[in-house]
C-alpha cells in the first residue's frame, strides 16, 4: 500500500477517537438523559443493517440483488423462526455459496 493509504488510515483514526471523546467531555461526567439513551442503543443495529443493505444491494453504485441478497434473506428466515446468529451466518454463507457455484 501506498503511503497516502497509510495517511488516510491514521487520519481516519485519530478522527474517530476525537468523535470518540467528544460525547464525554461535552456531558462532563454527567449522565445522558434517558431519551437519548435510548436512542444511543438504537444506533449500532441501524448502522450494521444499513452496512448490511449497502454490501448486499450495492453493485459498482448501482442497486443490484444478486446471490448475496438471497443468502441474507435465508439467514433472516432463520432469525425470525428463533434460530441462533451462529446458524444464520452459517445458513447464509451456505445458501450464498451454493447459488455462487451453481450460476
């Protein structure tokens, strides 16, 4: 990798950790107000479905479905009928992997 590359990567990183540290030097030490906290906890799964969707739908920045979308989907089949996020992930990688070497 080039040495821009590794500029950008450092750069990033500091910048995540000032976005970091932010929240707890603007609060002070006090607590976040509990309608805002639920809202902190919300924030995680949305950011992981929206990276989900953006890797599943995205083609070189076009929306496209393809066998990665058929292989979410089978893994949230899963997880609607109760089974454990180990057996989704492996039921997607499964499914994805068979409908890959079949087309």
């Amino acid at each position: 990798m080039s040495v821009d590359v590794w500029l950008l990567v450092l750069a990033l990183a500091v910048i995540a950790a000032v976005i970091k540290g932010a929240g707890p030097v603007a609060l002070g030490g006090r607590d976040l107000p509990p309608r805002f906290t639920g809202v902190v906890a919300l924030l995680a799964p949305a950011l992981l479905a929206a990276l989900v969707v953006a890797g599943v739908a995205g083609r070189d920045g076009e929306l496209g479905l393809g066998v990665e979308a058929v292989g979410v989907a089978a893994g949230g089949a899963i997880a609607l009928r109760g089974g454990s996020i180990l057996l989704c992930v492996v039921v997607a990688v499964g499914v994805t992997a068979v409908l890959r070497a079949v087309t």
